[in-house]
C-alpha cells in the first residue's frame, strides 16, 4: 500500500511516497527521477513522518536538484533484439524480431508480444534505425485507439465535445487543447498507467470548457476525475521515464 504526502516548506515542497512495511526504522530515498520513498514502519502515524520527512528536508532537497541536472541517458544504445521490453499502460510487452525476404516490414501484436518482421539484409544501423522508427509508428497508433477508447467515458458528462483527437511528438508535454478544440497527445502517455492516461485525458477535455489552470479548472477535471491529484503526481515523478526505452 503506497501513501502520496506533501509537506510544505514555504517556497517549495516535498512530495513523496509512503510504504508501510514489517521494518523498525525508517528509510527515506530519492530517485534518479526524483521520486522520494519513505518506507515506515506499519504503525507510524502521518505527523511522525512529517516530522521525519521535516527535520531531512535540506537534503531531500539537495539530492532532488542534484538529479534535475541529471539528463536522462537514450536507453536505446545501438541495438533493439529479440526479447527486449518495453511499456504500454504500465506493463511490459516484449518484442520478437524475425529477418525476412521483402523489403517492407511487417508488425502484429497478440498476446504482449510485438513481432517485427524486417529486412536481412540492413546493416546493424539501419536495422536499429527501422525498428525504432516502427516501434514508434507503432505505438502512436495504438495511443489513439486507446485514447479514442477511453475518451468516451468522460465525453457524455461534457456539452462540448472535442473536434478533433490527435497524437504526436511531444518532448516536454503530454497534451494540448488548441483554441479551436482539438485535442492533441502525447503518444508516449500510452506507456503509463491506465488511470494517468485518464486524467491526461480529463486534463485536455477540461481545457475545452476552461483554457487556463484556474480554480475554475480543477474543480471541472476534479468532477470528470475526482482522484485525479494522485495521478498528476504519479505524472510528475515518473513522466520522465515514459519513453522508448529497454525496461
Ligand atoms: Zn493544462
């Protein structure tokens, strides 16, 4: 069982993951992508914790923008194989390569497993660079499917209804609500959990109705989702880590 808690400090805060474990003392720890865990013994109670979490903030906060400046490595090095695992809504599927004939490649999907059928005859590069570029082609598909799927839920709550659904290449967000209702995502959201895609979603439907992240907002995406914060944080902490990379 995993806890969300922020504690504020002022000019900034320090949100971080309680579990509850069978251990005697407490553990904080701070992920490369800025996670923090606290793992606590079962019986601890939340002020205790804060306390805790209180009197090691200047450190938390000092390994937190230690990592800001941490740039992400590409995963993908120079080659994508048989058996390599990637995410789609937050669990892995693996791939199957196979060398063919023809010169076009070919993909099906069954069973969490994606099969690529390429070319023998590419250079280790070219090869790397074509599955790369199917995985992604790949995966763009599937994220509108999916979120074409999932959109309907939230849109018989809505009078205005998106004009148009799109997914593409974004490097720093996950969706866009133009001026003239189009919704526009991220395909990499697709690697997250079902109920983040969901407020990502939520998040575009509510910026039909209201463009700014006023009060006005989040009351409307809290109506559409209300365990929405929980999945904005999970966004927050891991959205880093959503992209094509060997898991
Ligand atoms: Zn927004």
């Amino acid at each position: 069982m995993i806890d969300i808690n922020t504690i504020d400090l002022g000019d900034n805060s320090i949100t971080y993951n309680i579990i509850r474990t069978n251990r005697k003392t407490v553990g904080i720890s701070v992920k490369p992508n800025g996670l923090v865990i606290v793992r606590v013994p079962y019986q601890l109670d939340l002020d205790k914790i804060n306390t805790i979490i209180y009197k090691k903030r200047q450190w938390i906060t000092k390994v937190i923008e230690k990592n800001k400046q941490v740039i992400l490595p590409d995963p993908l090095k120079d080659e994508i194989i048989s058996g390599n695992t990637f995410l789609l809504k937050n669990k892995l599927i693996t791939l199957k390569i196979y060398p063919i004939e023809q010169k076009y490649p070919k993909i099906s999907f069954s069973s969490r497993v994606l099969n690529i059928y390429i070319n023998k005859n590419l250079s280790k590069k070219e090869r790397f660079e074509k599955i790369k570029q199917i995985l992604v082609k790949w995966y763009k598909k599937k994220a509108l499917n999916v979120i074409k799927n999932r959109i309907g839920k939230y849109l018989k709550y809505l009078d205005d209804k998106p004009k148009e659904i799109k997914v593409r290449d974004y490097k720093i967000r996950w969706g866009t609500c133009t001026s003239d209702k189009r919704l526009i995502f991220n395909w990499r959201i697709i690697m997250a959990p079902v109920d983040v895609i969901d407020y990502v979603i939520v998040h575009e439907l509510a910026h039909i109705e209201v463009p700014n992240h006023s009060t006005k907002f989040w009351n409307k995406v809290e109506s559409l989702f209300p365990d929405y914060k929980k999945m904005k944080e999970w966004l927050k902490f891991n959205g880093l880590t959503l992209d094509l990379r060997i898991q």
